[in-house]
C-alpha cells in the first residue's frame, strides 16, 4: 500500500499541462471521428474564432453534451434537455492525430 492514486489511462496520458476546455452546446450532434483506428465520439463546435474544431468529450473532466436543445424539456429535478457539455480537442486526444495536419 503505497500509491493510492488511480491508475491513469495510458491513451489519455499525453500533456502533463491543464488541458483546455470547450463548451459543447446542447443540441450539437454526435459524430464519429473519420480514423478508423480512433473512432471516438466527436462533437464540432465554432470556436469564438470561427474555427470549427472537433471536441471529445469522453475525456477526464469531460460532459457530454445533451443530444436536444428543447427548452420545453425543461426539468428542476433530472437533468434538463439544454445541458451544455464540455471536452477537450480532439486535435489533442485523437489517436490518429496525424491525420488532422494539413487539413
Ligand atoms: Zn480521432
């Protein structure tokens, strides 16, 4: 008994600097990311510099965002239909990362 820290996932373990986060608006789709050897599930955002960039939120730290923006949905108790989400780049966590230069 002497690490009680988590084991970490390997895969994640890449910058040891605070990563930065996106907000992921309710109602973004869900999409698939194009590298068949990454596969993850991706949201695209506009960045407040207009840049589209795709946004994994399956990270530590990370919420996905809800898959409707309805305000009617609207619920005090359960989670409501307009939860933003947040992630980080994808850019940063794809397995495939090569494959976004140059693009
Ligand atoms: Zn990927």
């Amino acid at each position: 008994m002497t690490d009680t820290s988590e084991p970490r996932d390997p895969r994640r373990e890449t910058t040891p600097r605070t990563p930065t986060f996106f907000k992921v608006p309710a109602g973004t789709p869900a999409r698939q990311c194009a590298s068949p050897s990454c596969a993850a599930t991706i949201y695209w955002i506009v960045t407040t510099r207009g840049r589209r960039m795709p946004i994994d939120c399956d990270v530590e730290g990370g919420v996905r965002p809800s898959r409707k923006h309805d305000p009617r949905q609207l619920d005090a108790f359960n989670a409501p239909a307009n939860c933003d989400g947040r992630g980080r780049s994808h850019f940063e966590t794809c397995k495939d990362a090569a494959r976004f230069r140059g693009d």
